[in-house]
C-alpha cells in the first residue's frame, strides 16, 4: 500500500461530504491537498436525503454534474409531513431565499464515492485504509499519525489541519473537546426496503416524515430512490424502545411501522432484504471548533438530529467557509477563525437547534400541519427546510426563536 507522502498544505481526516469538499475546494485554491481515510469506498452511510443548499457547495466543487448523472439518485422538491390523518408539504422550489430548490435522495456509499472520486480527479490525495490514531498541533503546523490497513505506521505533516472525520470525531476525542449535546439521547432504527408501493398520491420526490400517532416525539422517515427501493427510519428516545426489546430488529422496525396506519397501508407489499440496522447517542458537540492549527467541520463539530436532514449540508457548509477562510490563513493574512469560521457556521446550526427543538416540543409540527398559513410565511419556512438556514433576508434566520414563537401562537389560535 503506498504511503501517503510526507508534507501536504493541508491534511484532512475523512473523505465523506465534509472532507471531499473541502479538499476539493482548497485544491482549486492551488493547495497541496491529502485526505487520509480509515475506510474504503464505497462505504455505507446513514444520511440519504439532501437539502437543495448543499447542491451549491456540490457545484462549487466542480461535483454537480456527477451527482446529476448518477441515475440511482432520485430528484428531490421537497418535504411531506403527516400525523395521524393530517398531510402538509413544502415545495422548496417555492421558497424564500434565492438558490437550488431542488436536490437528491442518495444512496450514500454511491453518493460519497462520487464526490471523493471527483475530488481525486480534481488533484486531491486521498489515502483509504489510513486511519489517524494521534495528532502533535502547533500554530503553525500538524503532523498526524496513523496506521494503514497493512498495520504500518506513517506520518504526514502539514500547515493545516481539518477534521472531516464525522462520528469518527478523531479531535474532540484526541484534544478533549467533547461537550454533550443538549438533546436527549435518541436511537434509530433503519434499512433499506424494496417499497413495492403502489398507491398513485405517494410522491416521490418528497421525503415523507410521519408523526407517530400516540407519541409526538416519535416520527419516522421514509426516503424514496430511484429504484424502487426506499429508505426507511424510526427515530425515538432510547427508552421507548424498551418495550420492543423482546424482538429483533426487523421485527421491532416492523412492529413500529405497523403503529401507524397511513405508513402501514404504504409499506404493505414492502420486502425487507437488508438488515435493520440501530444508531443511538448520535448528537453530539464541542467545546471549540477552532484552534492552533486545526478547524472541525460537519459531524466532527457538532452533530444536531436527523428530523430535518441537515447533516450533509451542515458538513458542506462549514468545508465551503473553512476554505475560504484558510485560503487567506495560507496566504499568511490576519484572519480570526472565531469569528469567521465558528460563529457564522454556528449561527446557522443554532437555526436547525431551534426548529429541531421545536420539532418535538410539538410547536413546530403545529406550524407544519396549520393549513391556513400565509404564502410568504410559508415561503420563509420552506427556506429553512430546503437548508438555507444561513441567509440573514429570512426573518426565521434572523430571529429564529421569536418569529417561530410568534407563528405559533397564530397557528395555534
Ligand atoms: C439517524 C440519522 C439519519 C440521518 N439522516 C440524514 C439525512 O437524511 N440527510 C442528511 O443530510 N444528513 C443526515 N444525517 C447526518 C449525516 O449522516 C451526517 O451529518 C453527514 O454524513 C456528515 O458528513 P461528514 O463529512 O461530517 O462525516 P461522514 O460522512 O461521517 O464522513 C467521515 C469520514 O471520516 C472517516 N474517519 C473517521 N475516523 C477516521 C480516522 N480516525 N481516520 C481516518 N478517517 C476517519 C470515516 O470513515 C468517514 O468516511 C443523519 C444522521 C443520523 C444519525
């Protein structure tokens, strides 16, 4: 297995969307680039439904026409909402702020692949089975060290360190940066179905969120590809699924799936031919994103809740602001990573905090199935969910908390 060569500008630890973006921008920034990478792709991912703002960084990277070529990819406009026998969508394509209204539902070891093969085209070095075990960071440099998948060590240094190792989360965990999450610990269970459904209404082109009918803090995903497949998801405390621990877990999934009667009558004819896999504890932050010579992005950072799939875009979204700004640290000019990297990024992050926690605290889901909204408030909000939750024009980026309040009350009369 050939080494990774010894000094690089900047090494980054991870090639999925985080790291493949990054990478890739910084190159065309005329960088020396290397991505050090444990797995080998393609790789399975959770995280399969986009938001139409990531589409921007994709097309920054020079990746856009890959991604559209790809015929397992299915088209995405939107979100649809259901609880019990109440049915809402937003089009993104009627949103508020300018940009993409529209995206894809990927299979992720494809959807990676495509986007770290494109960053190698492009002139990034990209290593896989290299894993970092440790880190030495100074102001001005880093040096990683790792094993590759032959048991070898090897060592790369550079000027700059990004940490796109997702929940890997190799810094927080080697510099002590771990601070807990302010959402209660939740688990998902998951897979892939052959959907078989044949009832005419079902778009598509939406993610579909249903409500649980009893537990309005329980809500499931169901992804639609393009190939007659779908991804499907149960989210939930940890301690609800307590009382379905006596099953395995296609059974569990099953069961839970047969609590609601619309995604029941969905899911009749749904073949289960992969396993059913669980994730728990998944929110996650830090005390810091930044310091001597290292920047976190996406999940390496922090990590909020899949209700609204703003995962890749977070990721995405931080590699695009990391590059500019360590585009202009590279040239050796003045720039502060707290205020132009952290806060900005986090400003946007604490957008999704706020509808997420609205989310199951029920005031948001009131907002979504409220049928009577105004156009332009409804517009507003289908920014947010389209992903575009750092343009300051949009009152519910701006003043998240007291525009959502405020609609609330409306909605709820
Ligand atoms: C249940 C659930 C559902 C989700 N659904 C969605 C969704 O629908 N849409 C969405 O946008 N997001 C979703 N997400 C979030 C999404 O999965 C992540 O936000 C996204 O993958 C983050 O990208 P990333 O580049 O930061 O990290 P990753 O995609 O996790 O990539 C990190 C890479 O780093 C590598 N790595 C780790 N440790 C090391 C090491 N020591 N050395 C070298 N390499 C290393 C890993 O192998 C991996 O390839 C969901 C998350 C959960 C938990």
């Amino acid at each position: 297995m050939p080494h990774p060569e010894k000094s690089a500008d900047v090494v980054i630890i991870g090639a999925g969307p985080s790291g493949a973006v990054a990478g890739t921008l910084l190159k065309r920034k005329g960088y020396k680039v290397t991505i050090l990478e444990k797995q080998t792709f393609p790789r399975f991912s959770i995280g399969e439904s986009l938001l139409p703002q990531c589409m921007e960084f994709v097309e920054q990277a020079g990746m856009l026409e890959a991604v559209q070529a790809e015929p397992a990819f299915q088209f995405k406009n939107g979100a649809a909402f259901r609880f019990a026998n109440d049915y809402s969508f937003f089009d993104f394509r009627e949103k508020f702020s300018p940009g993409h209204g529209t995206t894809f539902q990927v299979q992720r070891a494809t959807f990676d692949k495509i986007l770290a093969d494109s960053a190698a085209k492009q002139g990034v070095s990209i290593h896989y089975r290299h894993e970092i075990r440790t880190i030495e960071n100074s102001d001005d440099s880093v040096t990683v060290h790792g094993v590759d998948g032959d048991g070898k060590d090897f060592a790369v240094t550079a000027r700059f360190l990004l940490d796109a190792s997702g929940f890997g989360r190799v810094l927080p965990r080697l510099l002590d940066l771990e601070a807990p999450s302010g959402f209660p610990v939740r688990q998902s269970l998951f897979t892939h179905v052959i959907d078989n459904i044949d009832c005419q209404q079902f778009d598509r082109e939406k993610i579909l969120i249903t409500v649980h009918p009893q537990h309005r803090d329980v809500w499931y995903w169901l992804i639609p590809f393009a190939n007659n497949k779908c991804s499907l998801g149960v989210v939930a405390k940890e301690a609800f699924f307590d009382q379905y621990r006596h099953l395995e877990s296609e059974e569990r999934l099953k069961a839970l799936v047969a609590e609601d009667e619309h995604l029941s009558r969905l899911l009749a004819n749904a073949e289960y031919p992969d396993p059913v896999n669980e994730i728990h504890g998944y929110s996650a932050n830090v005390t810091s994103l930044v310091g001597p010579g290292y920047a976190l992005l996406g999940n390496a950072g922090e990590f909020l809740d899949p209700v609204f799939s703003s995962g890749v875009t977070i990721a995405m979204k931080s590699a695009s602001m990391a590059a500019d700004v360590l585009d202009r640290h590279l040239q050796g000019k003045a720039v502060d990573w707290q205020a132009e990297y952290a806060e900005p990024l986090k400003h946007g992050v604490d957008v999704f905090r706020t509808f997420v926690e609205a989310w199951y605290d029920g005031r948001f889901q009131d907002v979504i199935f409220y049928q009577n909204g105004s156009e332009q408030i409804r517009a507003m909000i289908s920014s947010i969910l389209a992903g575009y939750a750092w343009d300051l024009n949009n009152p519910f980026v701006k003043q998240a908390e007291r525009r959502l309040n405020t609609i609330v009350e409306i909605c709820r009369g």
